[in-house]
C-alpha cells in the first residue's frame, strides 16, 4: 500500500485537470511506501501529448538530484490518461518501471489516482490511502522550513518552489538556459 497525503495528492490532481486535455506527470518519491516528494514536470513530448507523456533527461536527473537530496527513495513516474481510465498501457508497461502511477480522466471531474507494481509486464494494483498531513513527516518545499530538505542548498529549494508552484498554476513550459557559444573555443584542429 501507497500512503499520500491531501495536499500531494491535490497538486498531482490540480495538474492533471490543468494541463487537461494534454497528458502530465511528474516524480514520486518517499520512504516505506509513504510518498513525500512530488515534483511535477511539464509534458515534453515532442509530438502529440493527448497521447503521451514524455521527460526529457534533464528533468529526469533533476529529478533523481531531488530524491537523493532529500535522501528519498525513487518510486517511479506519473502520468495522466486524459480521456482514459487509470489503467497501464501497453507503452506504459514497455518503460520497465517497478510502480506506474496513472491519473485516469474518463470521468474528468472525478478522477482516479492509481498505483500499479509491474512485475514480467503484467501489473499488479496497489492500494493508495491518502492521509491528512498530520499523520505523515512531510516534505517541505520551503526556503523557511527545514525538514527532509535540509542538505538541499536553500537557492535550489527556492527555484524547485518556484517550479513547482508554476506547475501547479498551469501547464507553462519552463525556460531553459541556452547554451553559451563562444566561437573563440571552436577549432577543426585534431
């Protein structure tokens, strides 16, 4: 069993009805199979994202720098079906991922949360209880608070916050730095 709190389970929630009739998701992660960490993450699939959701390796190791950080273990990604229930797909079950956490909108004002363990492609359902903050350490988000975050540098918390806070707002892209090009460092010599 999956244990979640309100507020996290809202903000995977709020996403998913604001990024809607697009897919979205994010990372979760915890420990003993009590999620703490949900970072959201905006939809970067290249082509058509009713259909799917994609990450790109940055904010995958974004990401994983997030759990280890916060010294949370990795429980996998989810994502929403927009127009379907909240059941694995055959490309869902093609990432080898131990859980798949799947936001189904069939009913879109009454959406469903559920956890799946994947074991030989076959998925198995894993109950998800959410619980009132009070009853779990949680993971704060806060430049002022320190809890799990404590070994986060508190600019890096910040911008999370920040990227956070705009993923739950909407469905805006973040803007990426651009790389620096400095032509007097290009040589064609071996």
């Amino acid at each position: 069993m999956f244990i979640i709190t309100r507020r996290q389970y809202d903000i995977i929630m709020h996403q998913a009805q604001a990024c809607y009739p697009q897919e979205s998701g994010g990372i979760l992660g915890g420990r003993e199979n009590v999620i703490l960490g949900v970072l959201p993450s905006p939809n970067m699939y290249l082509y058509d994202r009713t259909k799917t959701f994609g990450m790109t390796a940055d904010d995958i190791d974004r990401g994983y720098r997030f759990l280890e950080k916060n010294k949370l273990e990795y429980y996998g990604i989810y994502h929403s079906h927009p127009k379907g229930i909240p059941y694995p797909s055959r490309e869902d079950l093609s990432h080898h991922q131990k859980y798949l956490f799947i936001v189904g909108l069939a009913n879109r004002y009454n959406p469903d949360l559920y956890a799946w363990q994947v074991d030989k492609k076959e998925p198995e359902q894993v109950p998800i209880r959410i619980v009132d903050e009070k009853f779990v350490e949680q993971m704060y988000l806060s430049p002022d608070v320190h809890h799990l975050s404590d070994a986060a540098p508190k600019d890096e918390i910040a911008r999370l916050t920040d990227m956070i806070n705009n993923m739950i707002k909407g469905c805006s892209m973040y803007e990426k730095e651009r790389p620096v090009w400095d032509s007097s460092s290009f040589s064609t010599k071996a």
